[in-house]
C-alpha cells in the first residue's frame, strides 16, 4: 500500500504546476471528485437518519429477536470490504435477486453512482449506530435518575 502511495506523491512532486492543475482539472477526474464527494454526503445523510433510529429503537425498546438485529447491524465490522462489496454486486446485477423488483421502476443500482450510495449507507451504519447508541443509553439513563430525584 505504502509503494504505489509513495509513487503517486514522487510522481506528482515531479510536475510542475500548470501541469499539475491541468492533471486535477481533467473531466474524469472532476466526475471522480463529484461521484466521491456526493456519495460520500448522500451516504453520510441517509446513515445520519437511519443510523440514529436503529440506535433509538436498539436502546428504547424490547422486542423479540433484538439480539439477533444487533448482530445484523454489526455484519459489516465482521467481513471484509470486498465481501459487502460482491454481495451487493451479485443482489443488484441483472439477474440478482433486488434487480428483478427494481427494474420495472427503471432503478439500475449494480456499477452505477447509486450503487456507490448503497454501498457507503451499508459500510457506514453500524459507524453511526454504535457511536450514537451510547450516547442514547446515557440520556436515558440521566432521564431516569432525574425522574427519580424528582419523586417521578
């Protein structure tokens, strides 16, 4: 990893500045800024949301099988990047298993910039939900406390 890394700064060091403009400013590297910063904002918005109401739900209420959607959460920390990565190839390619109901709706998520969406949002809830979920378990807990000082 530290080879091709170090490559890229010696080779980018050697450039001189028109040069190095001119190689930032190309259309395909704008389009790559747009794809990674826009998923990377869209990704982050929809775990914000989602991520804050399965840590809500996780905390605040019992239900049957809690356990066993507490582990489905952490399921990305437990394989490796590529893993979540073919899953979701193979589930939204032409004949996988989501493409069938999505394709009467004109939606094509396999190797397109909503696939990108779809896989940062995967990789990046249980982030949000174990980060959010201890805070939500101390609030309750100082609610209660509250409540039972105040005679509630």
């Amino acid at each position: 990893m530290l080879i091709p890394l170090a490559t890229t700064f010696a080779k980018t060091a050697m450039l001189h500045w028109p040069e190095f403009v001119r190689a930032v400013t190309l259309p395909r590297v704008l389009a790559s800024y747009r794809l990674t910063f826009g998923a990377a904002l869209g990704g982050s918005c929809i775990n914000a949301v989602f991520g804050f109401l399965v840590a809500w739900v996780l905390v605040l209420y019992t239900f049957p099988f809690k356990r066993v959607v507490d582990a489905i959460v952490d399921l990305p920390f437990a394989l490796p990047t590529s893993v979540p990565g073919i899953l979701l190839a193979a589930v939204y390619v032409s004949n996988g298993w989501i493409r069938q109901y999505l394709e009467p709706f004109g939606f094509k998520v396999a190797f397109t910039p909503l696939g990108v969406l779809v896989a940062l949002a995967f990789i990046g809830l249980p982030f949000v939900v174990r980060t959010v979920r201890p805070v939500l378990e101390d609030f309750e807990r100082e609610q209660e406390e509250a409540a039972a000082r105040l005679g509630g």
